[in-house]
C-alpha cells in the first residue's frame, strides 16, 4: 500500500500515461501505477547507486521489468525527448526540482503533465513553470505523520495561452482589503490562497514560527547585512500574517 502522499501523486497521473519517474527510489509510485494498469509504461530515473539498485530490485521481484525500466542518470539525463507525457518528482526541494526541469527542459517535448511534490521552496517551482510558460492547473495538500506536503500537477498549454499564464500571479485584493503581491503568491500559493484549507493554515502557523526564529538569530548580530536582513523577514512575516487573517 502506498503512503497518503504517493496515493494522492497516483491519483494525479492520467490512464493510459507513458511516466517517468525522476528520483524514484524503491521505484514505488511506478510500480503501484503498473500494477493498477494506469500507466503504459514507465521510466524510474535515480541518480545514486544505492536507489538505483532499490528500483531495480523492486521491479524484478514485481515482475515488472517488461513496464518500468530502471535508469541510473541525473534528472531527466534518463529520458528520451517524447519517450514520455508525464513527469513526477517528489521528495525533494523545490529549487532541485526547478534545476532538474531546467536542465532537461528539451527533454519534454511531448510532456503534458508534470506532477510535482517539492519538500521544501514551493516557489522555485511555481517560478519556474511561471517561467516556463507551463499552467499550473492544480495544487493539494496534505498531511502524513506530522508532516505537510504540496502537489503541484501543471500541464503544457499552446504557445498562444503561454501569454495569460500571468493572470494566476497578478497582485490582488482578498475580501479584506489585504493586496497580495506576485512574490506572496509564488510562494504560498494562487489556488490555496483563493481556498485556503486548515492544513495549509498550519503550515503557514509553522512557517511563521520558522521565520520567527530566523529573524531572533538574525537579531543577535549587530552587522548591517543581518540588520537588512531581520528587517526583510519581519516584512514577509508581517504580509503573511496579513493573509492568513483575512482568509480565517
Ligand atoms: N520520489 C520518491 C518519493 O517521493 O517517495 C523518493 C524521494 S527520495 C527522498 C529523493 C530521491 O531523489 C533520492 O532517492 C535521490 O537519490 C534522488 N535524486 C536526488 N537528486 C536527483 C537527481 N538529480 N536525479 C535523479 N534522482 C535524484
């Protein structure tokens, strides 16, 4: 049985998909997705040796080495441009994640979705897709073991849709009268902040407890740049405290 959040990553991945992988692991989400008949066939990338070899020993004794291949290689080193449609990445960092996708970005010719769990730095990724000029269509959220994760799934959009994408991240009011930049909304959220959820309140409280004692260190040293620095996350703090209580 998958986790909570492999599942929900699963339940992302169109039937009938051609996915890859990229830090796969055990190689657990394309195996359950095999298994299942979801998908055609798979790719299940690894960059280290000894998941690499995880993978490749799951696959085996799944008896599913004619579905999912197993390929050692960084990011998507492993795939041949229109080899796949979608993408997963999950469990690790957004900027990673955004360098992965950047590095191999000639690689996703034929991609339709890229289906993405960063643990950390949420806006890498939202920038990067922003950038891009992929749509991010939707984003969820959940919690397993104390832990809260984002899914953030975008699709490819013709060149001519590419020009709206800004729309998502334009400045706006909330039903307080609180004005929330492009900066904000990259990184907490376009669709969480017009439904805000309770498991993305307690993310932001633990975000805001991060920041706090951030800014404390930050405080401690009388030099100009942590001086500047304490400032700008009391800044942040301050907005997102904004936000989140115009939206309880
Ligand atoms: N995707 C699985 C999941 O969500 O449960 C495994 C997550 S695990 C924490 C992150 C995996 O990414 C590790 O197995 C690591 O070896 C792999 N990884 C890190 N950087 C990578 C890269 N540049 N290319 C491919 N795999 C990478």
């Amino acid at each position: 049985k998958l986790s909570k959040r492999l599942q929900m990553i699963a339940d992302r991945v169109p039937l009938g998909s051609k996915v890859a992988d990229i830090g796969s692991d055990h190689a657990l989400l394309p195996t359950y997705l095999a298994q299942q008949g979801i998908i055609l066939f798979a790719v299940a990338g690894e960059v280290n040796l000894g998941p690499f070899e995880a993978a490749t020993r799951q696959v085996l004794e799944s008896g599913l080495s004619k579905k999912i291949s197993v390929r050692s290689g960084d990011g998507l080193a492993v795939i041949e441009a229109g080899e796949v449609n979608v993408i997963t990445i999950a469990g690790m960092g957004g900027s990673l994640m955004a360098s992965i996708l950047e590095a191999g970005k000639h690689k996703l010719q034929g991609v339709t979705h890229l289906i993405l769990q960063p643990n950390v730095g949420e806006d890498h990724v939202r920038r990067w897709l922003l950038q891009q000029g992929w749509k991010l269509e939707s984003e969820t959220i959940l919690e397993e073991d104390g832990k809260i994760y984002e899914i953030l799934t975008a699709i490819a959009v013709p060149d001519e849709e590419k020009l709206t994408l800004e729309v998502l991240y334009a400045e706006r009011e909330l039903p307080g009268g609180v004005r929330v930049s492009k900066e904000r909304l990259l990184q907490m959220g376009p669709y969480f902040i017009s439904e805000a959820s309770e498991v993305w309140f307690t993310k932001w409280e633990s975000e805001l407890k991060k920041l706090a004692m951030i800014e404390g260190q930050l405080q401690l040293s009388s030099a100009e740049a942590s001086v500047a620095k304490a400032e700008q996350v009391g800044q942040e703090m301050k907005e997102i405290k904004e936000v989140l209580a115009c939206l309880q």
